[in-house]
C-alpha cells in the first residue's frame, strides 16, 4: 500500500487525528491483530510540549491510531503516512516508513 492518509481538523483546544472508516477496516484486514482507534485527541499545550522535547507528535500519533503493535510489518505493507488537513486537503506532515 501506497500511504495511509490520517485526517487533521482544527478545535479550539487542540487536534483530532483520525481515520476514514473504509481506512480502518483495509488496515484490519492488513494486519489482524491490529486495534485501530476512531480517532484521538491532543491537546496544543499537549503537541507543543511533544515538540520542545522530541520528536513530532505525529510520529507517536499513527502507531496509537492505526493500533499496528509490529513496526517491522506496517513498514513491509505502508510506503508512507500522510497528515492530512480535513478542510483545506494540505498534506501537514509526512511520514515515510522504512522498508
């Protein structure tokens, strides 16, 4: 598979990361053991605090959403992840996995 496409929508308070539910039911398929979730929140004071001391958030946001526990699997069967901004369709952040 190509990318996995993860929304991005704005709130007030924060983010919502999620996946299209079509999305979830492929990545279930794809790996069965996998948990995907509906979507997960942040928090900006929560994502600003990920960047000033680490990596990007997105990095620790696909693995909790797509619920793959096998690193080595998802990066056999996912080329990349993008982040995508559900209202304008910008490409946020992208992800390329290591085959």
């Amino acid at each position: 598979m190509e990318a996995i496409k993860i929304n991005v929508n704005k709130q007030m308070d924060g983010y919502t990361f999620s996946l299209a539910p079509s999305l979830r039911q492929l990545i279930k398929s794809l790996f069965p053991g996998s948990h995907p979730a509906n979507n997960i929140f942040v928090a900006y004071d929560t994502k600003s605090d990920f960047e000033v001391y680490g990596r990007k958030l997105e990095t620790y946001i696909f693995p909790a959403l797509l619920g793959v526990e096998d690193q080595n699997e998802l990066n056999k069967k996912i080329d990349k992840i993008l982040f995508i901004d559900s209202h304008t369709g910008k490409i946020l952040h992208k992800h390329e996995l290591l085959a």
